[in-house]
C-alpha cells in the first residue's frame, strides 16, 4: 500500500547519487532541508501520477470495452486490497460515460506498465492519480459512441446525446442502445485530450453519491471472490518453504529424509538466499512441495536444518532499542534547521523534552502471501496478490532469466496488503519451485507463522523531542530527533539515514508556527528488512509530536485543542519545499501545499463533533491528536475509558477527514473506519521484538491485532465536504492511522493521568 | 475410509484423514471460500458448520467429521441470500473481503443460537475472527440488521 517513492526510482536514485557525487544516501540527507540547497528539481519535473515510472494512461480503448450487448466492462489497473478501488475506478469511468451502473463490469489488468501506466498500487494515490484519467476515459468513450451513432443516422452529431447507456437523436427523439454502435465507435480515433469534454460536476450519477454498492460484494459474500491463496490449476502442486530465521542467514546443512517419508510429499529442494540488502528477493531456504498444502506443512516440520545466521545474529530489540536511544540524545544530521534552535535551548529557562519508542510492526494481512506460477515453453505466468504487479513481473524475468515479455502476471484480489505485498519475494519463490519442477505450476502458500516471522517490518524508532517555553508556555524552540533504520537499506549500500519519503512524512514538514525549528536524524543500522507499512513512517512521527504536544499543552495549564490550534498559527498555504520537504509525497508543491487553515478545520470538527470540553465520568477521557499526510488532513478525538484493573475501552471515536474532492464516500469512510482499527492495534498491542536475530512471534497469539471486542463501540467518520471537483485529491488509504495513536495515548493521559511514551500500550495500565 | 456430507453431497476419502478439513476443503474439493488465516484457531478465517455448529476447519481434521454434515459458506445458503449476506451486502461491510466467509459462518451460527443479539453477544461470538482490514463495526451493524430483517426468525 505504501511505496511512497517507486522502487524503481528509489533504487536509481541511490545509485545515481552515488555515482554522480560518491556520498551516500546519508549525504544527501543532509543537504535537505537547508534552506537553499534543496537539490533543484529538473526542468521537466514531473509530479503526481506523471512522475511515476510509466506514468498515466487515459486511453480508453486500453480501459473500457463495450460488448454487442451493451455490457461496459472497465480495466482496472490498480490492485484491489480492501480500499475499494476496482469498485470507485469503475464507477468514474462509467459516471463520464454514461453507463448504467447495472451494466458495467469490472476486469483486471495484468502487469504491464507500458500499457497501463504505472500500477503500484501503494501511497494512497489510486483515485488521487487515476481520477482525471479515468475521467477522460469515460468521456473520451462517451464521445466516440455518440460520433458513431450521429454517423450511423447521418446526423451532425451536435444533434446526438448519450445518456443512461443510450444515445438519443435530440431533434428526432431516436434512440440507439450503446451496444448497437460500440463497434462502430471502437473504429473511430480517440478524442485528443483537449477536446474531451468532461461533465460538470452536476451532472455526476456516481461520483460523490456514496451510493455504489461494492463491485465485489456478491462474490465476497459468497466464498467466490479469488485470492492469491485461492488459484487452482490442471497438476498444480503446493509449496511452503522453511527460510532462514534471522535476516542474511543461509542454510548450513539439512537433512530432508523424514520429509520426504510424509505421505502426499513429492520433493525437497533448496532456494539460494539472496545477500544482504535482499530487495524484493527471496530469503532463500528449504522448500517443501507435495500434493496438498497440508501435505507440504507437515513435511516442512519434518525437515532438519541448520543454520548459518550471518551478520545479524545479535539483534535484540532490548539492546537495539538502548542503541537508539544513545544516538538520539546525541547529534545527528540535521534535516531541517530555522532560526537557533540550538542557542534557544541552551538557554532557556524552561524546557520539556520527552522520548517515545515505537516497535517494529508486521502488515499480517488475513491472506498471507501466496502466488502460484507455471512455466510452459519457456513462458512464465504467475497469478498473485500483489501490490506492484511490474515489480513482480520484472522480478520474476530477472531471477528466471525469461524476457519480461515472455512473463504475464495474472492479478488476483489482495486479501488485504498493507504494505507487505509491495514485494513479490514470495511470488519468485514460486518461479523458482516451477523451474525445478519442470514448469509444473507451484503454489506457495505461507503461513501465518511465515509471514509474521519474514514480513517487510514496520521500522522501529526512538523520537526525541525537546522544546524551550516562553513566558506563555509556548515553544520558542523545537528539537527534534528521530532515530529508525530506513527502508532505503532493503536497497542501498547499508544506508543509515531515512530517505527523504521518510522524513517527509510528517517529520521535516511539521507545519508549526514556531521561531526556532531543528530537526535531526541521526544514524541507525538496520538489522532486518524494513519495509511499508501502511501509513509508514507517519506513525512514529506523529505519535511522538502529538503526544508531546499534548504534554506541552498540560505543561503550560493550556486546554490541548487551543494550544495545538496556536501552534499551527495562522491560516496559510505553507511551500513543502521552504521548510525542507522536497518530496511532498510527489505532488507538485504549487498545487498541494500544506493548508493549514484545513489543518485546523478537522480539528475544529472533530472536537465539535466529540463534544471537545464536556465533563466526563471518573475514568473517562478525551483526547486529541491531528495529522497531514498523504496530502490529506486527518482529526480523531478519542474517547476512552480506564477501569479500576486498568482495563481500557474505547466508548467513541471522531474520526475529521478532508481530502479534497471525494470520489467514493462510503469508501472514505470505510478506510477512517479501518484505519482506526488497525491504529487501535497498533497503539494497544502490536508489537514485533527480535531476540538473536530471529523474530520471537509467531501467530495471532503473540502478534496480537485488533479484535470486534477491542475496536471502538462507535467509530463516526465527519468528511469535510470537497471543494470543486477540479481541484486536487488526497489520498485515504493510508492518512487515518497516524493520528490514532496519539489521539488514543492523549485520551488516556486525560483519564488517568499516566502518560504513554511507549507502543503498544498494552500491560502499561495494569494495576 | 472417511464419508461425510458436504454442501448437501456425499464425499468419500480415503487419504490422511488427520488431514484439517481446511485443506481437504481448499485442496482436495476446491471449495476456496474456506479461508486459511492462522491455522492455529486464532483467527475464524476457516470457520464453516458441522452439523449445524460453528467450528474451526483448521482445527477440526476429516475423521472428526466423519459420519457427519459439514457446510460451507458456498453451502449456506442457495443463491447467497441468507440475511446476513443480504446485509452485509446493503452495509458494504467487506473491505478486502478475505475473512468475511468466516465472519458470516460465525455469525450465521450465532444467530441460529441468539436471533436477537445483544452486543455483548456479538462481541463473544465473534472475537475470534479476526478482520484486519477492521470492518468491525459494519459486521456488528449487519448482524443486528440481519437479526431485525428476520425477527427472531429461526435461521
Ligand atoms: S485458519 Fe483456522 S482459525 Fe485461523
Ligand atoms: S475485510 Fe479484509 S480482513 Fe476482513
């Protein structure tokens, strides 16, 4: 869900600074940020879904067929995970088209970027990206069915009109069914783009209504929907793979004789690991194939191996965690710098400095990872749930050494991602099974044991703040320093720094009216493969400034809401790059600065909303916390209640969204609705530790994650209504899990006095 | 020999019968609306009806079924419209949609048991499956539409 930067890119940029400027990633990290020296964007910079590898597609002889019958059938490019999005797509393209929504069905495409455009399908920029796309694809199809039909009856097609699947001769009332004229409209030339004729918003039947059912709802209700898990073919046999336990590890020997004596086993063979930094490679290890998955499961524990751990046989998250916090309370680059934050604090008279520590998390989607491939006549087809289907694909070429022409990546729906499904590691363990078996198509399936021990983990960070108070108990300087190994060290030369998607996120680009700003990040080595995950490097950075708001606000004898309210200042369009950020989530910095005027509205409805500033029972409190990211502005007031044991219930949530124009509103508020729960887990149970190496959970029991009974008794969603549909969109995939937690710690903080410095919050209240 | 009825049909099977239902669903009869999560009961993913009640498919082997009726969610009822899946499709509860076999199959049985739920009920009916796109609170909102639709009705 979350790959901020491309891959492709990231990889290239890395390389390319290394090449051009012999410093490290580390290096240039630094350079950002000082006013001035933020590296000038090329001339031909690009920005959102044009800046993307392959860029955007609008064409809609690539995206929509129409059949004799009339049936509409959209292609989908970007993969379905839970966000909706093979349900809002379509609903764009056939609200621009006129296409009744009872005749329109949903395709998805294969990986092929060149086709496509670009399909990652992370950084909550679906809808954000393919909106006006899939617009101009509507109404390019729109207007080429009506040029058929004014064609077909020899008329100025001035005189035509498409509307509800139909095209009507306005002077003669004639009428002609979509299906009738869709072959003749197929032959006609594609509209240029700027005599496309977009509706007026007005005009929309689907877009904005909230009224679309979802496209899956039928199969996902019936046990028929398809799954990376779920692909049968003719001889397929089934895989799981026993993979080195700590990162870098091979195997040093293994003895597979009683796993072949498993009835239902059929081979034992081993996949080469791939050295450190691994990419989106396989771990390597010993696989397991039989005739059913459970046959392969019991054979895998059956297996004897051991190990040779390799370099990171030493990581422990206690010691870690002691390592990141010695590097924050030193110096470290520094990322963002205003004014003498240094001088400030050093002589100030009041201070207040706090350190937070957020652990490592896994995606654990409900569907693990699993993909099945073939390969017939040097030929290779995979099916998978994948969040990067060209990734997969040129992944799946590379290790196979097949063309990435002779390679087709056949999408399934994702049964949830995350994040974690970016990278196909799991897709070329099942390339590389087929190639040993013949090309006989393999399942891998992995467990849930697997994906919790191998995920692509969430980073783990110490975030050190300190701040200088003024006479009001105000800021007069802020500092900063946020220390986690970043995902740049799946890729680069052992990269110590976050990566300027990092820092973006909510870290350099905090939007405070204070005089003194410095922002420092000093080194961390990265020990296991980090990766997205969802909301990324979001949720350690607004954790800790949220929170320490709130303990800035308590400090000075200040309600949290005026005081956070004063912090952000003045309503103004702040420049991204002016204060250090020149990612800015890869919009154009014109287009999406940072609003702070919409930064306060949320807040000023969430807290209206939840009654901000009514008495509660003993026991009870509300708590605050806001967050921009994903170009998108996110409020929660939490409402908790700690009993005497110290048991926590969650009475209510106020969840304030503006995201600009909303395309599917009962998707934006099912994705708040999401985020809140899986923020809930995040903040009172998720928790990842490593010991020797090896991760020391397992399943659901040790990795615990949200349940019904945990999640909030009332979660309401407020959208800030959109403005006019030509403005820009925000993303909602991801935007409303970073300010769960703080809202959450601060809400406990007001109940009971404790403050939560540390996630997950789990045993902290016990009494 | 193991015989046992699933979806209403007769099936014989003469391999592993410690083999979970689960996979004998998924592998061997291709009925891939049984979801694997866990495989440790930890999450409701694989829940389906034996003789009637809600049962773990990864927990519950072949020979614990033998002699008995097993439904699945492609069994429940003909056509997809039992009340909770009419509601869950009019609350667009699903979001990925991976765990929503199990969660409709825990929540049939509930309803079977409980026709009018409290949400006390439905908490402990339903913490153990796990949804982690957090489609919770439309779950709750379906079951109390699907109990109210059918009023008490015996499902
Ligand atoms: S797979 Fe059976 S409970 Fe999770
Ligand atoms: S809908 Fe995705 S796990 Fe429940």
């Amino acid at each position: 869900m979350t790959n901020p930067l491309n891959l492709s890119s990231t990889i290239t940029n890395i390389s390319r600074r290394g090449v051009l400027t012999g410093l490290g990633a580390g290096a240039f990290v630094l350079a950002v940020g000082v006013p001035g020296s933020i590296p000038a964007k090329a001339q031909d910079a690009k920005y959102g879904g044009d800046g993307m590898p392959n860029g955007l597609r609008d064409d809609p002889k690539i995206f929509v067929a129409i059949a004799d019958d009339g049936t509409v059938t959209v292609t989908c490019s970007r993969q379905e995970m839970g966000q909706g999005v093979r349900t809002s797509i379509a609903l764009i393209v056939a609200d621009e088209l006129e296409a009744d929504w009872a005749r329109v069905k949903v395709a998805q495409a294969q990986g092929d970027e060149a086709r496509f455009g670009n399909q990652d399908t992370d950084g909550s920029r679906s809808i954000r990206h393919f909106f006006m796309p899939m617009r101009r694809c509507g109404a390019a199809a729109r207007a080429m069915l009506e040029e058929a039909a004014a064609q077909q009856w020899g008329v100025p097609v001035t005189e035509v009109e498409a509307s509800n699947h139909e095209i009507e001769h306005k002077p003669s009332g004639r009428r002609i069914g979509y299906g009738a004229v869709a072959k003749a409209a197929a032959e006609l030339p594609v509209p240029e783009r700027d005599a496309i004729e977009l509706k007026d918003a007005s005009r929309f039947r689907y877009i904005g209504k909230g009224e679309i059912g979802l496209i899956d709802g039928f199969d996902m209700t019936t046990g028929r929907a398809q799954y990376g898990i779920d692909t049968r073919l003719p001889d397929m046999v089934y895989a799981v793979v026993a993979r080195p336990p700590v990162y870098g590890g091979k195997i040093a020997s293994y003895d597979d004789a009683e796993a072949l004596k498993v009835p239902g086993v059929l081979k034992v063979v081993t996949i080469e690991p791939t050295p450190i930094p691994s990419e989106f490679q396989p771990l390597g290890g010993v696989a397991v194939i039989a005739r059913n998955t459970w046959a392969a499961i019991q054979g895998r524990s059956k297996l004897e191996i051991t190990w040779d751990d390799g370099p990171n046989k030493a990581y422990s998250s206690d010691t870690y965690r002691e390592t990141l916090e010695a590097a924050a309370r030193k110096p470290g680059a520094v990322v963002r710098n205003s004014g003498d934050a240094d001088g400030v604090l050093a002589k100030a008279e009041k201070r207040l400095e706090a350190e937070y520590y957020i652990p490592h998390l896994a995606q654990a989607s409900m569907e693990p990872p699993a993909a099945t491939v073939r390969i017939v006549d040097g030929k290779c087809e995979a099916w998978a749930c994948v969040q990067a289907p060209q990734a997969t694909r040129d992944r799946l070429a590379g290790r196979l050494g097949i063309p990435v022409e002779d390679v087709t990546v056949n999408v399934t729906l994702l049964g949830g991602g995350f994040g974690r499904k970016s990278k196909p590691d799991f897709v070329v363990e099942a390339g590389l099974l087929s190639k040993a078996m013949d090309g006989a198509p393999v399942k891998v399936t992995w467990t849930r044991e697997d994906d919790v021990q191998h995920a692509y983990f969430h980073t783990v960070s110490v975030e050190r703040l300190e701040a200088a108070l003024d006479a009001g108990g105000k800021p007069a300087a802020w500092l900063h320093r946020s220390v986690a190994p970043t995902i740049g060290s799946l890729f680069g030369p052992d990269p110590k720094h976050e990566l300027p998607f990092e820092l973006g996120m909510g870290l350099v680009n905090l939007p405070f009216s204070i005089p003194n700003i410095r922002i420092e990040n000093p080194e961390a080595v990265a020990m296991t493969r980090i990766g997205w995950y969802r909301s990324v490097s979001n949720i350690p950075h607004a954790f800790a400034i949220q929170s320490f708001v709130a303990e800035l606000a308590h400090a000075a004898g200040r309600d949290h809401k005026d005081y956070l309210l004063e912090l952000i200042g003045p309503d103004r369009k702040i420049d991204p790059t002016a204060i250090g950020d020149g990612w800015n989530y890869g919009e154009d910095p014109k287009l999406y600065p940072i609003d702070t005027g919409r930064l306060k509205g949320v807040i000023e409805l969430a807290t209206q909303e939840a009654g901000w500033g009514r008495s509660l029972p003993k026991g009870r409190g509300l708590g605050l916390a806001a967050h921009y990211s994903f170009v998108t502005y996110v409020a929660v007031a939490a409402e908790v209640e700690v009993d005497e044991h110290g048991l926590l219930t969650i009475p209510r949530m106020d969840i304030a969204i503006d995201c600009g124009p909303q395309v599917n509103p009962d998707r934006i508020r099912s994705q708040m609705e999401g985020a809140a729960i899986m923020g809930v887990g995040n903040t009172l149970l998720g928790e990842i530790t490593f010991k020797d190496g090896r991760v020391e959970q397992n399943n659901f029991d040790g990795y615990e994650v949200a349940r019904i009974d945990a999640s909030p008794k009332e979660i309401h969603v407020h959208l800030v209504p959109g403005p006019d549909y030509a403005q820009p969109l925000g993303g909602v995939g991801e935007p409303g899990v970073p300010p769960i937690a703080p809202a959450i710690a601060n809400a406990i903080f007001a109940a009971t006095g404790k403050r939560i410095r540390q996630l997950p919050v789990k045993e902290q209240l016990s009494v | 020999m193991a015989i046992l009825r699933v979806n209403g049909e007769e099936r014989q099977y003469d391999g592993d019968s410690s083999m979970p239902l689960l996979w004998y669903l998924r592998d061997e009869l291709g009925l891939i609306g049984t979801k694997f999560g866990c495989g440790q009961a930890l999450c409701g993913a694989c829940t389906i009806h034996v003789d009637g009640t809600a049962m773990r498919g990864c927990q519950t082997t072949i020979a614990d079924a033998d002699g008995l009726s097993v439904t699945t969610i492609e069994g429940l009822a003909a056509d997809g419209d039992h009340p909770l899946q009419i509601a869950w499709r009019e609350l667009n509860v699903p979001q990925c949609g991976y765990c929503q076999s199990g969660q409709i199959m825990q929540a049939a049985s509930l309803l079977k048991d409980t026709p009018q739920p409290t949400d006390e009920d439905i908490d402990s009916a339903m913490s153990g499956n796990i949804c982690r796109c957090g489609t919770y609170p439309r779950i709750r909102a379906a079951i109390k539409q699907a109990a109210a639709a059918t009023q008490g009705a015996k499902l």
